[in-house]
C-alpha cells in the first residue's frame, strides 16, 4: 500500500495536487475533505453564472469534457477519495492526523496521513458595521451563495442592488446584475478610486466612466456605515453621505486566509494569517504542504512575500504539491499579481505593481502613459488603448503594467507579456525591443507596448517631462491654480478649434503640430506650455523642438485627449 | 551646424532612425533618399490593401492622426529632408560621400554624410523558371504594384489567380483574392507544407484544410517550373504535376537582402548578402549604420545570426540606430521571430525554433501538442486552441510556440508571452507557472500556455509516452503498418460509437474515460494501445493508471480529436 495523502479544501488548489500526486504515485490512498457539499469549481464564474452567462451552476463544476466533478467522478475517473460535508477540525502534527467532523451528524473522524495539504482558501471580509446579518446580505464566498442570489434576481425579488467594495469581484457582480437582469446597481467603494492597489488613478476612472455610462452607479470615497433593514430583511445602505435603497447587498470587500487550522496546529502564518511556505509549497512542517487562497508567495517584483487569493495560481501551486508529494521537487518561485477583468465593452489588466503600491514599497516609482492604436492604424478593427507603465527610475526595472481598451484578447495579450517579462526582471529598455508578433490585424509595427517603453525611455532619460493627469484636470477645473499656464494644442484644427472658442486665447493656443516648425515664433516666452494631442506622441516631438530652440518651459500631457475622453470631464466642448 | 545624417531608405528602418536621430539632435541635417516616389508606408498591410480592408493605398503612408508621410510632411513636421526617386549609386567611405541619381532624369549629385545609415530593405526572390517578365506576373514587393494588382482586380480583369509561395504573404494574398473579390485562386508552394520553417506539419496542415474549406487551392509539393503566356500576358502556371489557369501570378517566394551598395562599398556581409552589425545596429565601418531587411541579426534562442526581414523588427532596429547616431549606445540584443498571421476565421502564431529548424540546429528538439479551450470552457465565447511547444530534452528550454485558433488576439497573446519568455531563456518549468491574467472571459484558471508545459514537462520525464500525428495518420490510411496497434477509445460512448462501428473493435476498442479503471481488464495484452481523448489530457491520466497496472505498451494522441478534426482527414465517420 502506497501513501496516505489527505487534502484538506476541495476547490482549486487542493483536487489539483491531489489529481497530480495520484497521477504520479498511483498506489497513494489520497483522499480530499471538504466542508462544503459542492467542491472542484470555477469560482471566478460566480459573476458569469448570476450574469446568465453561464446557465447552469453545474456547468462551473464540469469538466471541459462535460462530467460534474462530484465525489463519483473523483472516485471512478481520477482513483481519489473526496469526503464532502467533511470539515477538518484539527491537525495532530505528532501522530500525523487530521481530526474531521461530517457537517451535518457531528460525527467525528480520525484521518491518518503520512503527507498533508492544507487548501482551505479564504473567507470573506466581513464590515463590522451594524445589519451585516440581515437577510438579502450575501459575500461571494461559494456556490450555494450564488445559487440563492440568483434565484432570487430571477424570481424578480431583487430590484435594487449595493456592492460594498469597488475591486474586481465587486464590479464583476455590478455587471452582472445591471447588464443581463436591469437591476439598479449601485458600487460603494471606501477608497477615492475602484480597483485600489491594482491599477492607478487614470485607468480606475476610465472603468468608473464605462460603468457609469452603463448606469451602474458608483461612489468613491464613501464606506458602508450600515446596512438597514426592516422585518430581518435588508431595505438599503447608508454611508456617511446617502442612504441606497437596496434589496439585496453584496459583500465583496476582499478576503481574508482561512487557515484557523494551521495557526491552532502551530504551523508559521503571516501577520495577515496566510500560511508560510516555501518555493516547494512546504509549510514550516515538512510533512505539510499549503496552496492557494490561504498561503501568500513571493511577489517576483518587489522579491517580498504578499497575499495573492486568485485561482489561477492556486491550480499552479498545486501541481507544484502535487509533483512535490510525490518527490519530484518542483518550485513555485512567485507570481507577479497579474490581473484582468470584463466590464461591459471593456476590459481592464494589470500586472506587478501599481504606481501607488511600488512607491509604498519605496521604489523611485514614476509612470508613463499612452494611448495608441491596438494594431495597424489602418485595419478597419482598429481601436485606442490606454497603458500605464510603471518604473523604477534609479534601475530602469520596469515594475508593472496597466492597460484599458475594447473588451476582447488585446489587453491581454499586452499584460501577458508584460507579466512574463517582468518576472524576467525586464527594463525599459527590454520592452522596448519586446517581439510582438506582428501583422496588421494584430499589432502595430511598433506595437503598444513598445510605444510606451519609449514613453518610459524618454521619462527616465529627463528628454521627456510632462504634467500629471491630476494636475491638468485641476488646472482645467480652475486655470487660477496656476495662472501661467498655457495650453498649445497641437492637434487639426477641427478637433482644437471648439477648445481655443470655448478658453480663449489667453488660455488655449492652437498650432497644428506641422506647423510648428514654421511658427514657433506664435509662441509667448512668458508661459508654461501644456502641449497636448491625442495620446502624447506629437506633443513630446514638439517638446523636443521647443527645447532646440530654447523655449523649455513646457510640459507634456501624456496619453492626451485620447485617456481624457475615455475618462470623461465635464469642461470638454460640445 | 549639426552633423550630417545621411539615411539610405525610406520605408520603415530608415524614416524611424531619421525621425529618431533628429528628435535627440535637432541640428542635425538629417537626409533620407529613396528610389521610390512613395515611402514610409506600410508594406505589411499591402493584401489588406487589395482586399479592400483598407480602401487606400495612401492610408498605409498615413500617420495614426490622418497626415500622409510624404517629403513635405516630412519637412514641416519633422525637420528632415527626403529626397524620393533618388537611388544611392556608391558609398565613398573614405570622403564619408554618398553618390545619388536622380531615377527620372539620370542627374548624379554626391552628399557629403558623417554618419550613414543603409536601409536598403529587400528585393523578392525571382524564380529562375520561364515567364517570370510577362505581363501579369507580380511580387509584392512595393506600393506600385500593389496599386496596379488591385486596379486589375477592380477593373474586372482579374478570374484566376495562382500565388507562387505558401509562405505568409502568398497565403494573405491568396485571402485577399479570394474572400472579397471571388477570385479562384490556388497557392503552390514547393515544401510539403505550408509556411514552411515557421511552423510545424500539424499547424500547417490546419492552417492548409482552412483554407482549401474557404475555396483556395493549396498545391504542396509542387514547384511552379514555367509561367506561360499569350501575347506576352500571363496564362497560367505550369508545375511538375499540373497546369493551372491564371490571370495574375505573385511571385512570393521569399525575399533576400538588398545589400549591393554595401557589398560594393566593402562592408561585411553574410553569405546570403545579409549586411552584419553588431548589438548597436553599426556595420563593419564604425560610422555607417544598417538596419530592417537589409541586415542579420541574433536569434534569441540559437544565440546565431539569422535573416528576419520584419516590418516590426526593422522598426525596433531603426529606433535604435537613432539613438547611437545621437551618442545613445543602445543595443538591440536580437530577436526570436515571431510570426501571426489572419486566414478568413483563423489564425495562427509561432515565435522561435519550429522543430525542423530546432532539429537541423542540432537540439535534441521535441514537441508538445495539445488542443485546449482559450478561456474557461464554461464562458460562452470559449474556443479550442491548438498549441505545440518545442523543447530541448537535455536543458528542458522551451525553443518555441506554435498556437492555431479562431481569428482574434488570443493567439498573439499566447505567442507574445512565449516570445517574450523564451528571450530570456526560459524552461518549461516556468512555462508551468507563467502568470497569465485570468477571468472566465480571457482565459482558463490553467492557461493553454501553461497546460502546453505540463505535457512538454510529462515528456521530458518520460511520463507520458506518445504517437507522432504522422504515425498515427499512417496507421488510419493502412491499418497493415502497425498490425498490433489497438485505438483505445476514452471519449464519451457518443463520441467514440461510430469509430466503433466503421472501425470494428479489433482496431477501436471504446471504453469511457471515467470506467477505465473499473474495467481494465478488458483491455488486450497483445496490443500496443493507442491512447485517444480530444485534447490528450484524459489520455495521459489513463497512460498513467494503466502504468501502474503494468500494461505499459501505450501512446497517447497528443492533440487528439481536436486536432484531427481541424486537420481533416477522410476516414472520419459520418
């Protein structure tokens, strides 16, 4: 007889491991427990299956070949013992054993193991604000929660919808619930941003603009006080500003790691509680592996350990148990926290760090931005899209990437490379040369995420300097705030002429970028030049110029009209 | 007065470094002379061109905001002088003089330079066959003729047409007849598959059934040994095997490197004529610079020089000839070839060694084939990809990728990661844990990519055995080539039934996937079993099991049914 091997947690992490070290060592006795009664599913299709996008819940616990990985298809297909309704109480580390109790007897149960996994995952974050247990108030958190939401949209229950928490769960379940079912949604978010921590302030407003032309509504800034009721059922939401009418109200304000189990078993856990492992997914005792949702990894920019609760890496890291359990020491070296999410016509992505995040790391952090075509300029399926680089000055590293553009694979295919590079440790320089394969219906010659290393080329070299988004947008609010101001608006006279009638000249000087060259002389010395066009290209070429010929009082507006218009201002001409 | 640039092409390489160059130096006189009348556009876009995806010509010498890129745009916009319809004549390196001719009028004048760039491009390869000069016979080699093709076809005159070359622009040129304009076309191409060296037999041959599905004829194997004519107008083609009626023949059988002027000028070349440079894109004189198709650069992966004329390479390398002619050392290390390209609803993307090449250059090169879905396979838009990866048995180095799928950027987002990974020298390994961004809209909690590593790393450990799509082919044409070999079905009964029934169960034994381990022992001893699923994930589990059961005499369809499918084979039941 071979191996006994328990898992502990049925979802991602751990049928993964236990799939593989099966695969590897067939004469093992492996077995899973898991709490719940529905296990092995996609939760990130929660959203899609509320949505309607996904019809049937089943479909989230299928194969691609269509079977419902239930305990039988565990047991018949796969050789492996799965105990649902089964939650692990407690770890005997001395006699290698893991006390279980079945959910629904009490009955307890003694599980010998000779190698451990502990795949428990996360728990919801749960306000400590009054009416969090009235009834309509849901987390995302499994499957049966799911079920219930949509059972209720689709018996028309639910009218009026609140999401606490503007990150991608949150905003994925907005979605859901305006665009299929007409729900009037609305996403409260405690940060001045949607997406805190994942991408910086430019690409969260142009999602908050998309959304909000979707009718979602969304208030920054704004944390959930309360959450009212009448008759134990929730009616609405308060902050500190308005009170939301809501019939159902979801939670998704972040998880937390479970691993209550690995803390009373004396096993390292982070500040945070997630469990410590090693590259090889081992936990401080050897003879216990942990993966997924309840662990943290290395974060392969910042080379610090962080907490990173997402799917993707959960299966990863438990094939790397897996091939581990069974002696073949594989690593799991880090992720880079890539990211990407629909909403609507959009999508949005991110990988590494965000400009906010590498600064608290202490990285002389600085960001480039660009608004360039998706592929040939000339294809008729053309679209902008809008990136975000983040650098580090001093090294050139580049930290992260952020991008928005049309829903589709265009993002991703930028941040997937992004993300492969710089796990590589790629500079600026690196990206610059980056190979994107390239045709016309694909890329551009030079394709987008070349663009804007050059954009980060030109910043880090001091050939390059622009103004922030935020302080262009508040000098438009109120040109007092700083009165020398001048904008040179160097795009065709069609598209600067509305601006130069509505600021007039004293604030909005048009000069087609062709002819600069031949009137510069147009230009007052007295002024800081605010040059701007579509996505900041020209403008730096202008800048250039201006510098030749001493006229260097001026800034650029990177990403330009393009990311202004994507982002919505309400000074923008008729 | 600044230094005097002189650039020598006027299309991609050589506008991008002028442009450069002047940006960082703005007194610089920077010169470009090209040959033609038209310059700085888009030769990649040429068969959207002529199929009328772009209307035309002048957008792909258009700027993204609308300005053409002729001499006069040029000059107001960017300070730099062009001279077009001029050919360089000779490089005196000594007197650092270029020597010009005016193309119309034959009027020489000699242009002093103190650096030099020479972006000469590439000229297309003419067949040495009869019937090359009649009329109707066309390369792709400028805008020119690309205008002409698509007067010709637009005029009506235009019923047949036969593109010699089955490399990626003969293919897209083939698209571009037959998908607008109902041109009945064929493609003859010399190798036995199509795009040969870039891709591999299975990818080929999915890319050559899709096409043949959208009426192109694909002639392989076949080289075209006389074009023949009329009245000095083109007929039709001859080959070994057949005569094929043609209106209009393209020559696209490849391009060389248009180094003349460098060869007479003594700079080092390679044997193919391909201009050397080094990191810095300089030649052998130190203050003449060369780059885009005219030169060779590193390959990435071999480490050895190699001829990649890419519009998006040429780019890259232009930009930083700019920057060394300006005192800016930087280098561009090289490339790993990526390649995408459309055909009516699929398309198909490659980066690095394909396995012939990987072969001839000496790795002990093997592939990984699988067939996964592109997103989760619950989401409604999911697809099935087709992947092959390319290893090194010995150091597990991932040397390329190769991804057929439905047209969209899913492909490229692939290929793009893998390009970006393998140029810095990654494993399979950490193929395994590449972080690719995950939602159910974009792609699966294991990404495709990530699923290609797990079977390259299953075959490098000899974990799982398999049969070569060629073999197994061979073996469905005449059963008598492997007498003792034994399809074992685990499909669904649905699926696998009528293979059964057209088969006989002496050849096709069905057993469902999830029953093979209750009923194993119906499984012949004698046989080599050959292990088939759709995708060949389910098929490696059962190799696996069966292993450890002792029956050990199995192959497993990498690839299987999905791939079959898209390949097309005439033994497939009704």
């Amino acid at each position: 007889m071979g191996k006994k091997i328990v898992v502990i947690g049925g979802v991602a992490a751990g049928p993964k491991a236990a799939c593989r070290v099966k695969r590897l060592m067939q004469d093992a006795e492996v077995t899973i427990v898991d709490q719940d009664t529905l296990i092995s599913y996609g939760g990130c299709g929660i959203p899609y299956y509320v949505s309607g996008d996904v019809s049937d819940e089943a479909e989230l616990r299928s194969t691609s070949f269509h079977m419902v990985r239930n305990e039988e298809f565990f047991k018949d297909a796969k050789g492996i013992i799965v105990k649902t309704g089964t939650r692990a109480v407690a770890i005997d580390r001395q006699n290698k054993t893991v006390k279980v109790e079945d959910v629904a007897s009490g009955n307890e149960e003694v599980i010998p193991y000779d190698i451990l996994m502990i795949a428990t995952g996360s728990k919801p974050f749960i306000l400590p604000i009054p009416g969090v247990d009235l009834d309509g108030v849901f987390t995302i958190s499994d499957l049966h929660k799911a079920i219930e939401i949509k059972d209720r949209i689709a018996k028309g229950k639910v009218d009026t919808a609140v999401v606490i928490g503007g990150g991608a769960i949150g905003l994925e379940m907005a979605e859901a619930f305006k665009d299929l079912w007409g729900v009037k949604t609305s996403v409260v978010e405690f940060m001045p941003q949607v997406l805190p921590r994942i991408v910086d302030f430019p690409m969260a407003s142009m999602l908050t603009k998309h959304m909000r032309d979707n009718d979602v509504d969304i208030f920054l800034g704004e944390g959930a006080t309360e959450i009212i009721g009448e008759n134990g059922k929730v009616t609405g939401l308060r902050t500190a500003k308005r009170t939301i009418d809501a019939d159902i109200v979801i939670m998704a304000a972040g998880v937390r790691p479970r691993s209550e189990i690995a803390v009373d078993a004396g096993l390292q856990t982070s500040p945070m509680g997630a469990i410590v492992v090693n590259e090889r997914m081992q936990t401080s005792d050897p003879f216990i592996y942990a993966a997924g949702d309840c662990v943290e990894v290395v974060n392969l920019v910042s080379g610090k350990k962080f907490y990173a609760p997402l799917g993707s890496l959960a299966n990863k890291e438990g094939r790397v148990v897996g091939d581990n359990m069974a002696g073949i020491p594989s690593t799991f070296k880090g992720a880079v926290g890539s990211f990407i999410m629909k909403a609507f016509d959009v999508c949005i992505g991110a990988t590494g760090l965000s400009r906010d995040v590498a600064l608290a790391e202490g990285y002389d952090a600085d960001v480039a931005l660009t608004a360039p075509s998706d592929r040939a300029h000339f294809f008729p399926t053309e679209s902008i899209v809008c990136f975000q680089m983040v650098f580090d000055r001093r090294t050139r590293k580049v930290l992260g990437l952020q991008g928005f553009g049309p829903m589709g694979d265009g993002i991703s295919a930028r941040i997937d490379a992004a993300a492969a590079y710089i796990s590589m440790g790629a500079s600026i320089d690196d990206f610059g040369t980056l190979e994107m394969a390239y045709a016309p219906p694909f890329s551009a010659a030079i394709d987008s995420i070349n663009a804007i290393a050059y954009v980060a080329d030109n910043l880090c070299d001091g050939r390059l300097r622009k103004t922030s988004l935020g302080s262009f947008l508040s000098w438009m609010d109120d040109f007092s705030t700083q009165p020398d101001w001048l904008a040179l608006d160097i795009r065709h006279p069609l598209e600067a002429g509305p601006f130069v009638e509505k600021f007039g000249t004293a604030k909005w000087l048009a000069i087609p970028y062709n002819e600069i060259r031949a009137h510069h002389e147009q230009l007052p010395k007295d002024k800081k030049l605010i040059i701007l066009c579509d996505a900041g290209t020209r403008s730096f070429e202008i800048q250039s110029f201006l510098d030749s010929i001493g006229i260097s009082n001026t800034k650029v507006l990177s990403g330009g009209f393009n990311m202004i218009r994507r982002i919505g201002v309400d000074w923008y001409p008729e």
